[in-house]
C-alpha cells in the first residue's frame, strides 16, 4: 500500500501504456532528437507511476500523461537548452502576412512533419496537442500551464506558419505551381 491506496501495476498499465507511442511521436517532434524523446518518455511514465496513487480513475489519463510529458520537456529544456524568445518586432515579413496559402492535396505526411519541425517551439507545442493528438483548448492550457486565450493565439499563429512553410516547400519542389502563382498573385 502506498499513499492509503492499493498500488496496482495491471491497473497503471491498463489506463496508462496504451497511450505511449502517441507521448512517444510528440516527444520526438518536441525535442527532435530520438534518444532523448526516449528518455522523456521513460521519465514521464517514472512520474506518472510514482504520482498514480493521486490519479483519479475514471478522468483522462492520456490528458494527465500529456501534461507529465510537457512538464518533463520543459524541465530538459531547462537543464540543456538555452532557450530564446523572438520578440515580436523580430516577425518576418512572411510571418505578418494576411494571405494563408492552401495546402494542396498531394501532399505527403513526411512534407508536414518536417514543415512542422521548423515551425518555432512554442507554437509547434500547440499545434501538435490540438491538431495531431486532439485534446481541447482547456485541456491543452492546463497541461502547458497557460491561458486559454495564449493556446488559440499560439494555435492560430501556429497554423498560420505551418501553412506558410508548406506552401514554400511545395513551390520549391515543383508541386503544386498553381498554389506558387496564388501565392505571387496575392503576395
């Protein structure tokens, strides 16, 4: 017994292992390097086992795995990475822009992952919990520890520049040179 309640290795894994290889591929895109998105995953499954016995059964567990994820992200970042902010002044012209290109249908998965890759971290952060694995405004708010006004922002702006970045890899390869003349067009 720990923490006044039965300890149940079967119970943890039920509710909590079926969600690992989606806390896996956000780790991944999060932090771009396998091994330590391997490791982040470990430690949040560490987290989560010690703190299960405050787990509430019944609620969302992929949401409470989530949010141990984005907290151990956070805390590699701190430890190895010296983050910077880019002010606003500092937007590219591109980034300012009205025009949202549309995304042409032949388009491969591996186009928008890496598009997404170079979307900046705190907007990709967003995009990737709403768009890719689904959770709600609150809940993302919650697990980022930021307002619901802040997640529709970065979530808009977030968009606004995965769109711009695939509309920039398709001219660049050859696909989709309608979608190049509309963006010439309206640019």
């Amino acid at each position: 017994m720990l923490f006044g309640r039965k300890m149940e290795s079967g119970e943890f894994e039920a509710v909590a292992l079926p969600h690992m290889n989606d806390l896996f591929r956000t780790a991944l895109h999060l932090v771009r390097d396998r091994s330590a998105a391997q490791d982040l995953v470990q430690e949040a499954y560490l987290q989560a086992w010690k703190a299960f016995h405050r787990f509430e059964p019944g609620t969302n567990c992929r949401a409470w795995m989530f949010k141990i994820l984005i907290n151990e992200v956070r805390h590699h970042r701190r430890r190895w990475f010296n983050t910077k902010t880019v002010p606003e002044s500092e937007l590219s012209f591109e980034e300012t822009l009205a025009f949202e290109p549309p995304i042409p249908d032949g388009i491969q998965d591996e186009d928008i992952l890496a598009a997404l890759d170079e979307v900046p971290r705190d907007f990709r952060e967003v995009v990737l919990l709403a768009d890719v694995q689904e959770f709600s405004y609150r809940e993302i708010a919650e697990m980022l520890g930021i307002p619901v006004g802040t997640v529709m922002s970065r979530l808009s702006r977030g968009r606004k520049q995965l769109r711009m970045r695939l509309a920039h890899y398709v001219g660049a390869n050859g696909v989709g040179t309608r979608l190049q003349e509309c963006v010439y067009e309206r640019g």
